[in-house]
C-alpha cells in the first residue's frame, strides 16, 4: 500500500517557488529515482518521519553523520549546554582545541588539524594546502570519488593517465581543471603510469580509500598502498578524503583499516554528529604552511563553530566510550546477507560491497571495482526498488551511487524488517 505522500507534495511545490528544484543540496532531489522528495520533519534514533506522519526506517542518517542515530541523548545535551553560552564568537574556545586533540589521538596520521564547515571546504583547502606546499599544480583524482563541489574537482573522467581534465559543469573554465588528471579508480597501472610521465609536477593524489560516492567500492588489494608508494618516491602529497569513511568504518577511519598513513586527511560528516563542521589534518610540517603560521590562505567566519564541536565532541566521545563499531559489523554484514538472498530469491542480477556500516546493493552482476562498471548498474531497477522500499517504511539514499548506512540504534528487528520488506518489493 502506497504511503500517503499529499503533504510533502504540497509543500514541495512550495519549496520550489523559491529553492531551486525544491533542495539545498541536489543529492537529495530523487533525481536518480524519479518522483518528489519527502519532506521530512522530524528524527530520532534510525527513524524519520516525513510530514505526513509516516515513520521510515532511515539509511541514509542524513549522508553519513548519525553513526549514532538521530538526536543520540548526549548529543543534544551537549549542544544544548553550549547554546546557554552563546552561539559563535568568531574567536578561540576551549572546544576547538579539545576537538582537535580528540581527532589527533584518533587519527595517527594527524598531528595538526584545521577546522572548516563543510567537507567540501575540507578537500578545496587540502588541495591548495598539497600545491602550496610542493609549489606542484597537477592533482589525481578518480572517476566515480566525489570530494564536494569543488571547482578544481568537478571534471570528467580523462579517457588516459595523461588526459588533463575538462570541466564537468558549467562555471567551472577550463583553466580550473585543466591540471586535474582524472583516473581510473583501483587501476594501479593507470597511476603508475601518469607518475611514471609526470610525477615531478604531481603535487597530491586525493582519493576516498573505500568510496561511498558511486556506491560503495572497496580499494583492490594493493591499490592504496600503490597510492602511498608512488606519492612517496615522488614527493606528493597523499590525501585520503575520508569525510565519509572516517569515523565510520572504524574510529581511525579507513587508514585505520588499511594500515596506510596519508599525509593528509579530509574528514567531515561525523565530527560534526549532524551541525556543519569539516576538517583536514596531517603531517604538522605540510600543516605548518596554513595561515597564520604558513603561506597558504584559508579562513572561515563559523570554522570551529562551539555549538557544531559540541556536538562533534559528545559525538566522538560516545564512539569512543561504548565502541559500536563491532557490533555495527555484524548487524550490518546480516542486514547485506538479507539483501542479496531476497534479490538472488527474485532472481535480480546484484553484487554487494560493505566495510563496516555502510553498504551498497548494486543492481549490477558484475563486482563494481570502478566508475565504469558502477555506471552499468541498472538504475530503473534501483529506482523500482527505492520507491518500493519507501512504501514498506524504509528510507534508502535515492540514488544506485550512494552507500547506506546503518547506525548503533538500528535494532534487530529494524533489520529484520528491512529484509523482509525487501523481499516484498525485489519479487513483487
Ligand atoms: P560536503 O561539502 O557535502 O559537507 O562534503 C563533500 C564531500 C567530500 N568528500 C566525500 C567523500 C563526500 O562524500 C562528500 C559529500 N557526500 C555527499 C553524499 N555522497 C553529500 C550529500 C550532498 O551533497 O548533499
């Protein structure tokens, strides 16, 4: 039975008088899925409910911060305690520098750290941080890795190692990309190769050590350790963009899990435990270079925002304390078990990808290792799926290239009926 959706379509209409296409954020706009946004009003724990009342069991956790749930108790304790003292001072607190030194002893990689408010804020001032320190202008990044909107980032997959980038939007001049070499993600030869050319003029390599943004994709054995060994022996800088994977996928992030040290890291999302906060850190004579200390501009009025730390300390303090991450691997391995025998019952051609609590179900056979693959995946399959998902009371990210996620309060049975909603739709 179709859930009643009169509301949110009455206020989306409202919303896109005066929001272009309705959103402030476009992965939000179902673009991938076809049909109208829900407008939701409220969350708790893994729930939401949209502003007709109904209740939908959430995997999306608003992209990837409420690896506790929605309004975790000691969250909104701490961001309600700081709101008694104010809001943002454009000045020091307390707060910043314990939310630095809680990043620094969770991240090895990390010995300085620069608040921002975005991850996208995050990766454009890594990046110009990895050009000012090398006096390098070329970048690498891969086809199917998303580092937010940033100029420099938004170009399309180069055909070889040495297709400089053309732009992917408009807006973007040719001049922005035009030192951004695009590869193939996982194909170490390709990178060998443009090092092998150009590795003097290569002034970082940025990467998401396991992707989220084409679906979640996993590095192939050896791959990141081809990223560190080729970026050393050639004097560039090694960013793993971990907005999504750090803190998620293990307290110290996907480094943690792979055993490779980047020189610097972009995090976001979860420090921020759902207020605006991004971060990047690393090596403290690469940070050193940052302004005031260094030469490299970046400023930001609300950068280190003490309510946003709050919210990111109590966040961080909580994983710490009660270290959900083993029992989100189980929960999360069952609840991708369940998916793939309800698609292999309905005999719909799948694969799967999981590292900890996220998670991709990708209506496509073939093991998606890179963009190009990811991108033969049958997305009106996907949407047929979505939309059959939210009528069952399950909110999945709208789009085949996006990873799920599952935080510590999805329960048991959340995930039972998750599975059994999915067998519902994937043989209907
Ligand atoms: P923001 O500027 O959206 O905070 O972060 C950009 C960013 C950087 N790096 C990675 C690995 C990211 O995943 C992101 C943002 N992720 C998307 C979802 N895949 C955010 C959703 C949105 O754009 O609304």
């Amino acid at each position: 039975m179709p859930i009643s959706r009169e509301k949110s379509h009455a206020h989306y209409q409202r919303a896109c008088l005066t929001i272009p296409g309705g959103v402030n954020s476009p992965a939000r706009a179902f673009g991938g899925v076809g049909g109208e946004p829900l407008i939701i009003s409220r969350g708790n724990g893994p729930y939401l409910w949209d502003v007709d009342g109904n209740r939908l069991i959430d995997y999306i956790g608003s992209w990837g911060p409420h690896i506790l749930g929605h309004r975790h108790p000691a969250v909104i304790a701490a961001i309600t305690d700081a709101l008694q003292r104010g809001t943002s001072f454009g000045a020091p607190t307390e707060l910043e520098t314990e939310m630095a030194e809680l990043v620094i002893e969770a991240v090895p990689s990390i010995e300085m750290v620069r608040m921002v408010n975005s991850g996208t804020e995050a990766t454009m001032s890594a990046i110009r941080l990895a050009r000012g320190f090398t006096g390098r202008n070329l970048i690498i990044k891969f086809a199917g890795c998303y580092h937010g909107h940033v100029d420099s980032l938004l170009v399309k997959a180069g055909s070889a190692a040495t297709t400089l980038g053309t732009p992917s939007s408009p807006g973007v001049p040719p001049g922005c990309t035009a030192d951004t070499l695009c590869l193939e993600y996982n194909n170490i030869n390709e990178l060998a190769e443009a090092f092998k050319k150009r590795g003097d003029e290569i002034a970082c390599v940025i990467l998401e050590p396991v992707v989220g943004n084409m679906g979640c994709v996993l590095p192939v054995p050896g791959f990141l350790e081809a990223t560190r060994e080729l970026c050393t022996k050639h004097g560039s800088v090694l960013i793993f963009d971990e907005v999504m994977t750090g803190f998620r996928v293990a307290f110290g992030g996907a480094q943690a899990l792979y055993g490779i040290k980047p020189d610097l890291t972009t995090l976001g999302k979860i420090i921020g435990g759902g207020m605006p906060v991004g971060a990047y850190g690393g090596r403290a004579d690469i940070m050193r270079k940052i302004s005031p200390l260094g030469p490299v501009y970046q400023a930001g009025t609300l950068s280190g925002n003490p309510v946003a730390m709050a919210s990111g300390i109590a966040t961080l303090k909580t994983l710490k304390s009660t270290n959900p991450y083993p029992a989100l691997e189980i929960k999360t391995k069952r609840l991708v078990a369940g998916l793939a025998s309800a698609a292999q019952a309905a005999g719909v051609p799948y694969t799967t990808a999981q590292v900890g609590s996220m998670f991709t179900l990708f209506f496509n056979p073939d093991p998606v290792t890179n963009y190009t693959i990811a991108s033969r995946s049958n997305t009106q399959r996907f949407a047929q799926y979505f939309w059959g998902m939210i009528d069952q009371g399950v909110y999945l990210p709208c789009s085949q290239y996006e990873a799920n996620f599952v935080s510590a309060t999805h329960s048991e049975a959340d995930i039972d009926a998750t599975i059994a909603a999915a067998r519902n739709v994937l043989q209907a």
